[in-house]
C-alpha cells in the first residue's frame, strides 16, 4: 500500500441506510467483540517500545504502516511518514479533538466510514482494517464513536514485517511490528474478549491459532 495517494474516493459507508431506506440495524446490533473488566489491564500494557520522537520512530517502522489513534496518525504524517492505513475517530482520551489538531486525511486514495462504540468491536470495524490492509492504495477508516481497541485486530490482519502504531495515553506512541509472537498474543486477546468470535474470525478471514 503506498503511502501517497492522488485524492481520496468516496466515502464508502459501512453502515447507513440499507437499499430501501430502513435504518440499518444500531452499532450495538453490529458488535461481535467486547471487553471485559477483567481484560482491562493486560491492555494497558504497551505491546511494544513506546517511542516520543516521530522522527526517531520513523526510522524503525516496517511496511506496510498502520496507525491506529488520531494523534499518532498526525504525528506520522507531520513526520513524513504518512500511513498506508488509518483510523481516526476525531476522538483522543474520551474528549473531541479539535479541528486544528486532527491529521490531514485529503489525500488517502479510500476512505471507510464505519461506527464503533466504545470498549467494542464490530464487524463492520473489523472488516474495514482486513479491506484496508488488502487494499494495495493508502486508506483511512474514520470511526463514528471510537477506535479504542482497534489496534489489537490491526496486529492480526497486518502482514509480518508491518508496524501497528498506537498511542498509550499519558506516554507516547506504542511502536508493533508484527511476528508470529504479536499475531498469536493479539488473537489470544480477542479470544478472551466476550462475543461472538466465530463471527469476528469471520470478519477478519482469519482463524484462532490452535
């Protein structure tokens, strides 16, 4: 997936209306995945080194790069080092974040519009991060709610050799770049997530490891 693209499509829109004009069904209907209160604190726990500086981070990163959080896809971007894949929700520690502070999404070649409430995953999210990173053209989820675990998945559909990029509140940006030791810790996460997990496999064309 290049890191630049000439302009960014339509938006395609994972939910809305359906081809009647009924309401699709509430984001609630479309959850697969939940977190736990007991899963809160192995999450909390970077999955890698925590970096401060984009452009020393830059330096380390694999291809393709996914960044997931509006703050580390801006801190990318500003450094040159644009994502091939995005999610942003317009959303950084539970508070809106102001126009002038959110990451220039103008010129991803897709965009992907989808809604996610928080400490859930849904299908229409979980299938967004498989489409984007099969896309072979830079892509941009925008989440209507919040992407707050959306990095553990991206560990699983990202190839090996990739960088999952995410921010740890408080410390800086969470630098992943996915082995065979991230996929099997990120798919035993969602495992221990409550839900549906044949429908989140499903969502992402993977499997659990055995």
């Amino acid at each position: 997936m290049p890191a630049d693209g000439e302009g960014t499509d339509e938006p395609h829109d994972a939910g809305g209306e359906d081809g009647d004009g009924r309401d699709e069904p509430s984001p609630e209907a479309n959850t697969v995945l939940m977190l736990p209160d007991e899963l809160r604190a192995a999450l909390e726990d970077p999955m890698g080194p925590v970096y401060t500086d984009s452009d020393r981070l830059r330096g380390e990163l694999g291809s393709p790069v996914v960044a997931v959080g509006d703050v580390v896809t801006r801190h990318l971007t500003d450094a040159g080092a644009r994502p091939d894949l995005a999610v942003v929700d317009w959303v950084t520690e539970r508070e809106p974040l102001p126009a002038a502070e959110r990451p220039e999404i103008e010129g991803y070649d897709t965009r992907i519009d989808v809604t996610n409430p928080a400490a859930a995953l849904t299908g229409d999210l979980l299938a967004a991060l498989r489409e984007g990173v099969e896309r072979s053209e830079s892509t941009v989820i925008v989440v209507d709610g919040e992407e707050d675990l959306a990095a553990v998945p991206a560990l699983v559909v990202a190839p090996a050799g990739a960088s999952v990029v995410y921010g740890q509140p408080g410390e800086g940006m969470v630098h992943v770049q996915v082995d065979d030791a991230v996929d099997e810790r990120a798919r035993g996460l969602l495992a221990r997530m409550d839900g549906s997990h044949d429908q989140a496999w499903s969502a992402l064309s993977v499997g659990p490891r055995d």
